[in-house]
C-alpha cells in the first residue's frame, strides 16, 4: 500500500513537471492517470523499512550530486583531452567487481562508471565483474577503485 | 532578474554549443570506437544538458520538462554507449594501441 501510494504520488509530480500547471482539476487528472498508469503495470510487493528510509533519501541526495558532479567533471576532461594536439590517450580495458549483491544495484553501478570521467562499461560477466574501458589509464586504476568504492556505499545505502 | 536570467541563458548556449562542437571534433579525432564513444556520449549529453538549462531559463519551455529532459538524457546516454560498446566488442571490433586488456589477457601487450 505504501509504495502503491509513493508510485502514484512521483508520478504525478512527474505529471505535473511535463505540464507545468498546478490548477485542481491538473493535479485530478494526474492523479488518475497515475492510477491508470499503475493499474497497467504488475504489481510488486517490497518491503519498507521506516527507519532505514532517512538515510536512503540522505543517500539518493548525494548519489545524484556524485553523477551531475561526474558528468561535469567528465566533459570537462573529455573536452582537453579532444583539444590537446598530441591526443593524451593511454586506451585499456580493466575488470572492476561491482560490489553490488542485487542485479539492481550492479545495473545501477555500471550506470555511474559509464558516466563518471574517462570510463565505459563494455561487458558485464555472470560475477558481477564490469569490463571498464578507460581513456585514461595513467592514473586510472587508484582514482577508478576509490570512486567506485564511493558509489557502492551510496548504493548499498539506497538499496539494502 | 530578467538580466540574470538572459546571462544565464547565454552562458548555457554558449558552453552547450562549445562541448557539442568538441564532442564531434572527438568522434573525428579519437582513433577507436570505444574512444569516440566516450566523445559523443559524455561530451555530446553534456552540451545538450547546457542547451537544455538555456532553453528552460530563456525560452518558455520550463523548468519542469527541462529538468525531466534533462534526468532522462542522464539516464539514457551512459546506457547508448554501453549498448554500442558492448555491441562493438561482440562484433570483434577491438582497441587500438590499448595499455592493457583484461577482457582479452593473452592479446595485451
């Protein structure tokens, strides 16, 4: 009941950004198109936990200021390697173990090292090992590590 | 107000502009598909964030959609590059020059 009534409520904030309206008989309509919406999809049962729900939404507030901070600092990086006329590029593949146990958790990672500076995701083994394809491997392997055991805490706080 | 807003806007279209030109200068410049995926897909969403925030502060687009675009453009463009790259090293298209393999040990240098 409780994530029925979350889903219905971040749907028609959803709703309510495309529109940009906050008259009445807007927020009626999103409200019921949520429901529309949520009646076609298949239901899932998960359980809440109250307590641990502070210090997830503490940690979804820093994992996405980590991403915008990354996608920044990432085009910024990208942007001198592309301009600099001899091309400082040091191209290799190296295996980092998620650190994630749930598929979520490991999907959601390798979403974050795609777009964290000068790192791609090519392949992802039964293991959880994501094949990361780095611009950079100079000073790669310490700052990939760091980062990443960064994003796992976050996670495993979001998704316990 | 309006002023800041109009300065904003001019920053955003002018960097937005800047990362997407240096994005396909990359897709140009870098020697292989993963290199060049790392241009369009981070340097390209990048540019098109900044034309976003330009648009919804200077256009009457809002800050809603623009913010919405914006998270979905977040989350859509590291999972293209993946799909590519992953599709590329299926196909057997491999690096060029790579310092190390771990996906292919036996062929790094």
């Amino acid at each position: 009941m409780v994530s029925y009534v979350r889903a219905v409520l971040l749907l028609t904030l959803v709703y309510l950004a495309l529109t940009s309206n906050l008259q009445a008989s807007n927020i009626v309509v999103g409200v019921l198109l949520a429901v529309g919406v949520l009646a076609l999809l298949r239901p899932q049962r998960r359980v809440t936990d109250w307590r641990a729900a502070g210090t997830a939404v503490v940690a979804v507030l820093r994992y996405i200021f980590v991403l915008a901070h990354d996608m920044v600092v990432s085009g910024m990086q990208v942007a001198r390697i592309v301009l600099d006329p001899k091309l400082p590029i040091q191209p290799g593949i190296i295996a980092i173990p998620s650190g994630c146990q749930s598929e979520l958790g490991t999907a959601l990672s390798a979403h974050a090292i795609t777009l964290a500076p000068g790192e791609m995701v090519v392949e992802i083994d039964d293991d959880g090992v994501m094949y990361t394809h780095v611009l950079d491997m100079a000073h790669a392997e310490t700052a990939v590590a760091e980062a990443q055991e960064l994003r796992v805490a976050l996670l495993n706080k979001i998704f316990p | 107000m309006e002023t800041i807003l109009q300065l904003l806007a001019l920053t955003a279209v002018i960097a937005g502009t800047f990362f997407s030109v240096v994005g396909m200068l990359g897709f140009v410049r870098l020697p292989d598909v993963y290199t060049r995926l790392h241009a369009t897909g981070k340097v390209g969403v990048f540019g098109v964030v900044l034309l976003l925030v330009a648009a919804a502060a200077w256009t009457p687009l809002g800050w809603g959609r623009a913010i919405l675009l914006i998270i979905l453009l977040m989350v859509a463009g590291p999972v293209t590059s993946h799909a590519l790259a992953s599709a590329a090293f299926r196909i057997g298209l491999h690096m060029k020059q790579p310092v190390r393999d771990d996906l292919r040990p036996d062929k790094a240098p």
